[in-house]
C-alpha cells in the first residue's frame, strides 16, 4: 500500500521552484535513465555518501550515493551474470531485458567510478586485487572511451548481480531542468575493498551513519532531497542484510506551496 508524505524543499531547490513558478510553470524535459547504489558496511551501521561540490548543476552542495546515467552501450556486448539475469531484473524493475541490463550495468559502473567499488568477479569470487590496471579502466570510464560491458569482456569477468538489490524508484520532478528516472539499488560492501574518495564530483566522500547524518539534514547543517532523506530512514529502520523491496510505482514529488514554504508532496512506494 503506497503512503503520502510532504518534504519541505531544501533551500536550493525553493530557489528552483522560484524561478519555475516566476516563468510560468514550464513543462519538464524528458528524465534520463540512472541507477544509484546505496554501499552499505556488512552490520548495516553505515553508508558510503558523497557530498557534491557546489558547483555541481545539479543537486549542488548536496548529500548523495553514487550513481549517475545509463549506458546503452552496456546492452551491446556480452558478459557473464552471476545472480538474477536481464530476464528476472527486469521483472523486478519492471521494465525490458535491455533497459535493465543498462541499469544493473550503470549501478556498477558508478560504484567504480564514484568510489573504486567492484561488484565484480566470477562464479565463486569476487574481485579485490584492484591494481593499477584498473586505474586506468575507472579514467576510461570516467571519459567515456569504454563501457563496463567492454571493460568486463575485456578482463573475461562477470557481473555478481546476486550481491544488488532493488532499493526505490524515484523520477526528478518537472520543476528541474535536470530530470533523472532513477533506480535504487542496495549492496553490501564485499570483503577486502574499501572505498576512495577520488571522484571529481565530490567535495567529501565518506561513510556515514544514517540516524546522525538526518539529524544533521534535520538541524540544517546537511542538505539532502527527498529520496535520500527517505533511503537513510531506511537503512536506519533496516539495518539487516538488504533484500529486494516491491516498486510498483515511480515516486515523482508534486510541489506545493505551504504556509512555510515550499513542499514536495510525494506519494511513496510500499514498505
């Protein structure tokens, strides 16, 4: 059963929702494809967290996971899956075989390139002898000169998508001139890695325990949006192994103007 909830705009976004009102309400671009990975430690006690630089376009200053688009190249070469394949993701993110396998394939993709995590390995095994070839892999992604699917082929790996698990879905409100269609996953940290902060796009990188890190949003010393406000109470609420949860639903965030401001009206998937 859904539930209905309304979270006040963090200051940056009441900007947005400014401008959006002063130039008439404009209808929002198309949202873009994306997937993000809440890295949480084997006790469940906390989460990797990025917060992004200032000059970020969009959610600048902001408290984050990793994650960013997809790749349609990641649907053009084959690799090997271990856990669930295209045909069963796409079940449980009810979408086709090829967009899922361009979202599990994202979720990795921007574990390694945000932190230097791999969800990788073979049927038995998953990587942790990360040496500098790899190094040179992340740069490649990092500009685009490669997919994870060719990086994957390449080294005759696969992907361990039994260690990902589907988390929420959440689409950029209409007001943002950056929209994201964007699935949550959750994933344990595997033994014998350990995450950087190496990411341009950061201005911390660091693991965070949810309970302290939303009384910080709660006392206005760390911006957050919505859906990551709501995937901290999560993991507070659930600090055991993660599992699959049901997303029957898109969670698009309505904006209203309340008696103290702007609101984001948002109706949430079941828990």
């Amino acid at each position: 059963m859904t539930t209905e909830r309304s979270f006040p705009a963090p200051p940056p976004l009441a900007k947005t929702l400014e401008r959006w009102e002063a130039d008439g309400r404009p209808t929002g671009v198309e949202p873009k494809l994306a997937s993000t990975v809440l890295l949480v430690r084997p006790d469940g006690s906390e989460v990797f967290m990025i917060r992004r630089v200032p000059t970020m376009e969009f959610a600048p200053s902001m408290w984050v996971f990793p994650g960013g688009g997809v790749d349609p190249r990641d649907a053009e070469v084959s690799v090997d899956w271990v856990g669930p394949d295209a045909g069963q993701w796409a079940a449980l993110l009810g979408v086709s075989a090829d967009v899922a396998v361009t979202l599990v394939m994202a979720a990795l993709r921007e574990l390694f390139e945000e932190c230097g995590v791999l969800l990788v390995g073979t049927t038995d095994t998953v990587v942790t002898d990360i040496d500098d070839s790899w190094a040179a892999d992340r740069a490649a992604l990092i500009a685009h000169e490669k997919s994870f699917a060719e990086v994957l082929h390449e080294r005759g790996l696969a992907v361990r998508s039994d260690l990902l698990f589907v988390q929420d879905h959440w689409v950029t409100p209409g007001f943002e001139k950056r929209r994201y269609d964007t699935f949550f996953f959750t994933a344990v940290l595997p033994d014998g890695q350990e995450p950087d902060d190496a990411t341009t796009e950061s201005a911390a990188s660091q693991w965070v325990e949810p309970t302290a890190l939303l009384d910080d949003h709660r006392a206005g010393s760390a911006l957050m949006l919505p859906p990551t406000v709501l995937q901290l109470e999560l993991l507070r609420d659930e600090p055991h192994a993660p599992r699959h949860h049901q997303i029957p639903i898109a969670v698009e965030p309505s904006p209203q103007r309340g008696p103290d401001g702007w609101l984001l009206v948002t109706r949430l998937n079941p828990r």
